[in-house]
C-alpha cells in the first residue's frame, strides 16, 4: 500500500472576491493621449494575490521600458512631463509587441494559479491605461488579451468615494501610503503606488465589515 502527500488546499478566496476575476494593477507611460496614434513608453504590471485571512497583498510586478512601434506619434508636452527620453541611448528597451506579450503570458500564468477566468484591468483612471493596452493589443493581432475587453476597476473613482480624493499623490496621503513627487511619473512607480492604494481600499473594507457579506 502506497500513500499520495495530501495536495495543498485551493485557496479560492481571490476569485472568489472578485466574481472570478483578477484583478491587475496596469500603468503606462505614454507620448500622449491617443492610444490609437501615440507611443507607449514603460508599462508595469502589479498583481495582487489574497492571504489566509483575505488580505489583498501585492505578489508580482513587471515592468519594461518600450521601443515606440513604427510611425508612433510623440508629443512633445507629454514627454516633458514624464521626463522620458525614448532614443536615450542608455535606455534598455523592447519592443511594444514583446513587451505585451510577455505581459499577457504572466498576466495567464497568475489566472491559472489564482483559479480565476478573467483578468480585470485596474488603474488610476483606468480608461486610459485599457485603451493604450487594448490599442497595443489589436495593433500586434495578439490572440487571447487576458483582460476584460472594455470592464475595470479605477483607483481614482474608488479613492473618491473612500478619502474624498482622486489625484493619486493625494489619496495615497490621505490612505497612509508614502508617496514621493519625485518618483512619479514612471510606470513602474505609480503601478506599485496605485497597487497599494487598491489594496489598502479593498482591506479597509474587509476590516469595516463589508466583506464577506452576511446573510
């Protein structure tokens, strides 16, 4: 007679939290604000991951900085305002289609360890982020997009009704995260501080009673 190791049990609480979706935190830095026509420049993902207790917490983070595609258009305003370089020749960069496909593979990889079905996009002022990775998304023909074709969860809208701001500099302020005017701008930055934000918003709620639901 032989015996199996027990498996480990499922942890189910994710999916479970956000009707089988996963949520993941996206920030992209762009050449302006037309994802059809302008380039992106740094993407950086951020995915959460649920504890014992149902604690959202951050698990992994990507991000790589961006060749713009061919014919992509470059605002002069918007990069004076993010402070990027994009022909700076020290700068280590990819290809807009490798760095989206490397994205989605770890965004699918996550789905299929969290027993979720879906990703769902979240970011400060989420419309913005989802457009340029749908635009990316389309403009490469890459099959599968991970994440829910026009659904999201916006810091911006969740930390008004939460702190009574919408800038993220100033709800993280309020919400106790440290935020350095300095950093930001970057995607890899405000990915990390939007993900904080996100769970810190999601737990406060657990700890006022608000989930699970009762009854």
């Amino acid at each position: 007679m032989s015996f199996s190791e027990p498996e480990e049990p499922i942890n189910e609480l994710l999916s479970g939290r956000f009707r089988t979706y996963l949520p993941v935190v996206i920030d992209v830095e762009t050449g302006g604000f037309n994802s059809k026509t302008d380039a992106i420049l740094e993407v950086a993902a951020v995915i959460p991951a649920m504890d014992e207790n149902g604690i959202l917490t951050i698990e992994q983070t990507f991000f790589h900085r961006v060749v713009p595609f061919e014919g992509a258009n470059l605002e002069e305003a918007a990069l004076k305002f993010t402070g990027i370089d994009p022909y700076h020749p020290l700068r280590i960069a990819k290809s807009e289609k490798e760095v989206i496909q490397n994205m989605f593979t770890m965004v699918k990889e996550a789905l299929k360890a969290q027993h979720c079905k879906r990703a769902i996009l979240v970011g400060h002022n989420a419309h913005f982020d989802h457009g340029f990775i749908n635009a990316a998304s389309e403009r490469h023909n890459l099959k599968r997009n991970p994440f829910h074709p026009f659904s999201s969860f916006d810091t911006a809208t969740l930390s008004g009704l939460v702190y009574g701001q919408t800038v993220l500099a100033r709800a993280c302020q309020v919400a106790g995260i440290d935020f350095d005017e300095k950093e930001a701008h970057s995607a890899r930055y405000d990915a990390a501080k939007t993900a904080e934000l996100f769970c810190e918003i999601v737990n406060k709620w657990k700890r006022l009673g608000g989930w699970p639901l009762k009854g």
